[in-house]
C-alpha cells in the first residue's frame, strides 16, 4: 500500500520506498523531514548508510591506553638506526604520535610519544635500534591487572634485549598518576 508519492527530479510520481512507508505510517516520516530536509529518498538512505558507517569506525576505534613518551639516547660512537622487524615494533610505529627519526647520530638523542588503542587499560612502546652489527630491542608496558576487592591496579615494565655486544639500558617512570602516562629512556651503547 502507498502512502505517499514523492516527484523524482524528472517530475515523474513513484510510490515512496516501503521503509519510508512504515516510517510514515509510525508517524516519524514527518519527523525526520522536518530535522532533515531531504530532496528524495536515495539522499535520506545515503545519509543513514553513511550515518552507520561513522558510528561502527567510532565504535571500533574504542578508547587508548595511557601514552607513554619514549627517548631514546645514543651513547655510541656510530649512528643508531631505528628498524622495526616484528610485528610488536611496526605496530608500535603505527602507533606513534610524533614521527620517529630514522638514524639518530652519536651522542644524540630522539624523543617521541607512543599510545597504543589496544585497551583503556594497556598500551606499550616496543623499538629496535641497529648500530653495525649491534642490536638493541627495547620493550615498555603499561597494563591495569585485577587487585584486592576488583580494584585495578597498575603496573608498568620495562625490557632492554642486547645482540652482538651491545650495551643496553631501558628505566621507565610514572608522569601522571590520574592517566597513567608514563615516560621511558632507552640507551645503546
């Protein structure tokens, strides 16, 4: 049954759509026209796909863990180049929200901000830094584990993996206990 006749942009009357029929009938038809003015039916139902569209990117997108504000310092007498291999240290990078130098000179240093969208209550920094044949692969994380009576409590780690002689030295600190944003200091030598 038709409620309603729309004219298409040609002048021609067609039958509305049955959704907007049904909506018609629950009375919400004149609702909507009147929030939003739509000149034909194929520009309400683009609306709503695009409507539905944002709404499942938002919802998966979920909120981020606490951010975590890496620097690194080369101590050595080469230049260290960041090169990320496993699948941890390229996602760390896609996470990155400041850009992560490439090389980092002798005696320099690089300073960057990490925040994982894992889970409100994890987020990590995980980086490789190659000087000739020596090979540091840092790891910092972040998670929230279940305590005493369902309460959270927080707990932030810190590893420094050495290859081909080395040295390497990572230490991390809390910088805001209401976000749990956290702050780590990478060294190769």
């Amino acid at each position: 049954m038709t409620l309603y006749k729309l004219n298409d942009p040609y002048g021609h009357e067609r039958p509305l759509p049955r959704f907007v029929a049904l909506l018609s009938y629950l009375k919400c038809y004149e609702v909507t026209q009147g929030l939003f003015p739509m000149k034909n039916d194929k520009t309400l139902l683009a609306s709503l796909a695009f409507a539905t569209l944002c709404t499942s990117v938002t919802a998966q997108a979920g909120p981020a863990g606490p951010a975590v504000t890496v620097t690194f310092k080369n101590l050595g007498s080469e230049v260290a180049e960041y090169k990320p291999v496993t699948r941890n240290e390229i996602s760390a990078r896609l996470n990155a929200k400041s850009p992560i130098n490439s090389a980092v000179p002798p005696g320099g240093s690089d300073t960057y901000s990490m925040q994982s969208t894992l889970s409100p209550d994890t987020s990590y920094a995980s980086v490789r830094y190659v000087m000739g044949s020596k090979v540091c692969v840092f790891s910092t994380t972040f998670i929230k584990l279940p305590g005493a009576g369902g309460a959270k409590v927080p707990k932030w780690n810190r590893t420094a993996n050495s290859e081909g002689g080395a040295v390497c030295t990572a230490t991390s600190r809390a910088t805001n206990l209401s976000t749990y944003a956290w702050a780590a200091e990478f060294t190769m030598k």
